[in-house]
C-alpha cells in the first residue's frame, strides 16, 4: 500500500493533499496538523485583511 504523508494542514498542505488524493497519487494520504485552530498559520492572518 502507497502512502503520503502531508506536513501541515492549511492552505498548501491541504490544497496538496486534496489534489494528490484526485489524481489517485497514493492508497492513503495523511495530513498531519498539530493546530486545529490555525491559530499561528499564515493562510488565515493573511486573509484577515480582507474588507
Ligand atoms: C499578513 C499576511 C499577509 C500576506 N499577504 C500575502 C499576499 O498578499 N500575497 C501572497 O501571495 N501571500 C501573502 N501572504 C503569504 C501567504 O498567506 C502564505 O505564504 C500562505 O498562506 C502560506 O500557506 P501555507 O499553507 O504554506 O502555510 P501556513 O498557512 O502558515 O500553514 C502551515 C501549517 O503548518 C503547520 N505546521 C508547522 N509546523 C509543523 C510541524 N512541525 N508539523 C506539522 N505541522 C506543522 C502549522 O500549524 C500550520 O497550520 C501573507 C501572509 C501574511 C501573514
């Protein structure tokens, strides 16, 4: 069984594993977030400028 593991889950890591998973890249693809919250990640303070 192909597996990949994915280090971080916000914008790119999940936007990575979501199109690894379509392309059928691996039996299993892992994403591993310690912060459900992403509270520290860039992607969501990036967006807080948004009006
Ligand atoms: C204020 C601000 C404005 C910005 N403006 C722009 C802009 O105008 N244009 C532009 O192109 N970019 C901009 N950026 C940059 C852009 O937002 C980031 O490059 C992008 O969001 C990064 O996404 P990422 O998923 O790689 O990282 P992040 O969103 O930071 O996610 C990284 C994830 O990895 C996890 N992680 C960290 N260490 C580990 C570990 N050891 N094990 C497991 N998980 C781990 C974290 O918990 C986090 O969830 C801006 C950023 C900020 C903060």
């Amino acid at each position: 069984m192909k597996k990949i593991v994915v280090v971080g889950g916000s914008i790119i890591g999940s936007s990575t594993a979501y199109h690894m998973a379509m392309a059928g890249a691996a039996d299993r693809i892992v994403v591993v977030e310690p912060d459900p919250t992403y509270a520290l990640a860039a992607a969501p303070r990036s967006a807080g400028g948004v009006h």
